[in-house]
C-alpha cells in the first residue's frame, strides 16, 4: 500500500465554502467499506470549453458528411447548462421548478419572452418519465444542446430535409454524438494532448490515500474503455503520487467498459483485461481479484467480491461517487440502495456567486418581507373597501398603502433581477428557478445521499467523517 501524502496539502483544513460537502441523507463515512468511482468528470475533470467544443466540431463534422447544412454552426460553452430539459414536442430547451413548472424556455436561438411561456406551458407539468422529455445530466450535454438548438432553427426553416420533427432531429444529434464518442478521433486527439483537455487537481491523490488507509477499498468503474482510462489516469494521477507508485496502486479493482447504467441493473458478464498492453480478454468466473482489471461486469458481482454480500447481508456499506444523476446515481440509488455522492463542478462558481451577492440577498430579503406586510395590509382594505358604509378613509388608505408597495417594487425589481441571474447568465442558478429549487435540485435531493464539486472535498471531511444533513425546512418553520 502507498505511503499517506497529507503533508503535500498541509493546510488541507482551510476550507473554502465552495469544497464542502452537502449531504441530503446523513453519511457516516467510518461505515462506508468500499468506495466506487466514475472517471470522466469525477476523478478526471474535462476544460468544458476545450472537450464540448471538441465534441460538438467533430459532431458537426458527421452531420455534415451525412448531407446536413452545418457549416456555420458554432459551439458556445456559456449557452447552457446542465439540469436543462429538451422538449422533443415543441422544440424547446427549458428550465423547470422542482414541481415540473417552465419558468424559462428557449427555442432555436431565442430566449422566449414570458407571455410565450406562459402560453406553452401553462397546463405543462415536466415529468422526466414521459419521452417527450429529455433531461441534461452532465456536461456532455452541453455540446447537444449547442448542436440541437441551431438545428431547430434550420429545421423551421425547412432546411433539413429527411427530419420529420423535433423529436427526430434530437436522434440524428444522438446518432452523431454517439459516433463522436465512439469511433471518431475525439479521444485521440485528448491522448495526443491532455494539457489542452484536462484541469488536474492535486488533491486528488491525498483524498484516496486517504480512504485507502482508513481501510476503505477503492473501485474504478468507467464506462471508457481500457486504452484510454489508462493513459488519462496516468497523465493526471501518477505526478502526484509518492515515490514509485502509480494510480494503480490506489484501486484495488479496476472496470471499463462499464455500460453504466446497465452495469448497476443487470447481471452482464464480465472478462478479465489479461494482456494490459493489447487490451486482450478472457471471460472470468468467480469472484473478482484485487489488482486486476476487467470489462464489462455488473454491480452484484462487486457485491459479492469486496464487500462480503451473502444470505446474510452486506458486511460494509458501499458508496458509488460519479457525475451522471440518472447513469451514476439514480439507478445505484433505485436498485441496489448503495449510498451516492454526486460531483457537481458548478457548484463552486455557484456558491461563490451567492456569497458575492450576500449583501444584496440580506436587502432583498428586508424588502420582500416588508412587501409580504403590504400585500396583507391592501388585501385587508380592498375587503373592508368592499363591504357596505366603509368611508373615504379607508380608501385614502388603501392608495397609499398601493403606493407605498409600488415603490417598493421599484426598489425590488434590479435586486430581484440580479439575484435570478446569478449563475448562468441565461439560465441562472443550477440549483435553483427564482425563488424555487430547481428540477436538477429535486432530482439531487431525491437521489444523491452527498454531493460536492469535486471528489477532493471528501479529503476535508476525512474517512471517518459522519457527514450530517441539515434538518429540512417547511414554509410554517418561520413561524417558530
């Protein structure tokens, strides 16, 4: 086992507010046995422009060999961003409330105004189980979105010939993007230069060591195959492990070619990597061996291997840490009830935004608690200005009170304005719809036990951390 490297990061305890880790469930990591990890986006953090952008030329590349008029197209990392849904039905990306309500809406390249989101959408709840929505997990989707939006804008257009409909264009975008990742040179071209591509963090290793020598067992498991996992851990983990170790020294199993989700909902044979160099195979039997690397497999295999699970139960408790909500934690949450923990890089940007924006939040806070007082004050003399004998007072009053509540509005509006774009420029904050959670907040809430920017901010917790969640409020909890 390697040596511990706490004295690299000495000051490790000095946590910013944005490394922290946010638990919907209570975690007690001293219970935690076993730790699996995803790799892209999770253990290995992408430069968004430089991989999206890359992802979406060598996707409009494919497009266009296949006839398609797309030329002109051009990829814009700050148009989007993750927890967004594509409306297959009407052509629309939109951002929804933890309850399913559009408050936003873009179709093609233009933001909706609100009257035309109110017309679609009124009688509109957003329910992710219906095909006619598709939800953005991760910032794969980003590229897309880029690609559907300015397709949709061609396709009004009737400059698409062969797409019968929104819906379609969405599975010739899929088709392409699935080509880019599979068989296209796009992760060629990331081997042939990582510096371009990866944003390493050297806290990384620490982290794992960590875990390692409380005793936890660590899992690798990618949906990358083995080539490329390879060379990508090596060139952003092995600089900051001590002495002669390597990345592999930290896993005590590796899989690729995972198939996730289906890796976590079935029971898929696995083979074992016997020849590292020319990525040969042989199917295995058996329990899974530490050091090894295999591919494909399924969840219960693990189970069985590292954490003991027989008629009797487990006798650790495993966590699974990936980026994807529905592909890494949905179906780990669902099916097999291991603990989750979901990387979330935009939180950073996030947390650091609302805390720039405090002194503004604490005003608009005082100033929609004295409308909230105004609200009841005209509401109680519109009704007494209703009933029968009521004087001239009381409707002097009523204007005033009015008046009053439309400056206030004045002085409301550019905080109100500022603080729903706080995040995104277009679309806000990931994590909220103005004063509402956000759909991906509900779907975060619902499934991942933990969540965090990066998987170094375990490191701040420790392994024997018992990560507590924050009681839940209720809208009468302001009462007490």
């Amino acid at each position: 086992m390697v040596a511990s490297t706490r004295d690299q990061t000495a000051d490790f305890e000095r946590r910013s507010p944005e490394r922290g880790v946010f638990a919907n469930r209570t975690l007690n990591l001293r219970g935690v046995k076993a730790v699996g990890y995803d790799m892209d986006y999770t253990l290995i953090h992408y430069r968004v422009d430089e991989w999206e952008g890359h992802a979406f030329e060598q996707a409009r590349e494919i497009l266009g060999r296949r006839g398609l008029p797309v030329d002109d197209l051009t990829f814009d990392v700050d148009a989007f961003t993750i927890g967004l849904t594509f409306d297959l039905q009407l052509g629309n990306v939109i951002k929804a409330t933890r309850f399913g309500y559009v408050v936003r809406a873009q179709h093609g390249n233009r933001q909706l105004p609100f009257s035309a989101v109110r017309d679609a959408y009124t009688e509109i709840v957003v329910d992710l189980s219906e095909p006619r929505f598709e939800f953005m997990n991760t910032m794969f989707e980003l590229s897309r979105a880029s690609l559907w939006t300015q397709l949709v804008e061609l396709h009004d257009r009737k400059q698409l010939p062969g797409v019968t409909g929104y819906d379609d264009l969405y599975r010739v975008v899929d088709e392409a993007l699935t080509e880019t990742h599979l068989t296209s040179s796009l992760k060629a071209d990331i081997v042939a230069d990582p510096d371009r591509f990866v944003d390493p963090d050297p806290d990384l290793v620490p982290t794992l060591l960590d875990q390692r020598l409380a005793g936890k067992q660590l899992l690798l498991i990618t949906n990358s195959d083995w080539a490329y996992t390879k060379t990508m851990m090596a060139y952003t983990v092995d600089p900051y492990c001590p002495g002669d170790s390597t990345w592999r020294d930290l896993f005590d199993i590796v899989i690729v070619s995972a198939n996730k989700p289906q890796f976590f909902s079935r029971t898929n044979p696995i083979y074992r990597v016997v020849d590292e160099e020319r990525s040969l195979l042989q199917p295995h039997y058996g329990l899974l061996e530490s050091g090894a690397v295999y591919f494909g497999g399924n969840a219960r295999l693990v189970e069985q291997s590292l954490l003991g699970a027989g008629k009797s139960g487990f006798t650790g408790q495993p966590l699974y840490v990936g980026d994807h909500l529905f592909g890494d934690v949905l179906v780990t949450k669902d099916i097999l009830r291991w603990r989750t923990a979901l990387v979330v890089r935009e939180l950073e940007s996030e947390i650091n935004d609302a805390i720039t924006f405090g002194p503004e939040q604490d005003e608009l806070e005082k100033l929609m608690a004295r409308k909230v007082e105004l609200d009841r004050q005209q509401a109680r003399l519109r009704l007494e200005v209703s009933q029968p004998g009521s004087d001239r007072s009381t409707t002097s009053e009523l204007h005033r009170v009015g008046s009053a509540a439309m400056k206030l509005d004045e002085q409301i509006a550019p905080l109100a304005g500022r603080a729903a774009n706080l995040g995104n420029e277009r679309w806000g904050a990931l994590m909220r719809s103005g004063r509402d959670k956000s759909l991906f907040a509900r779907q975060v809430e619902r499934y991942a036990d933990v969540y965090m920017s990066r998987v170094s901010n375990l490191r701040y917790e420790t392994p024997f951390a018992y990560i507590r969640a924050s009681p839940g409020s209720l809208p009468h909890d302001s009462t007490s």
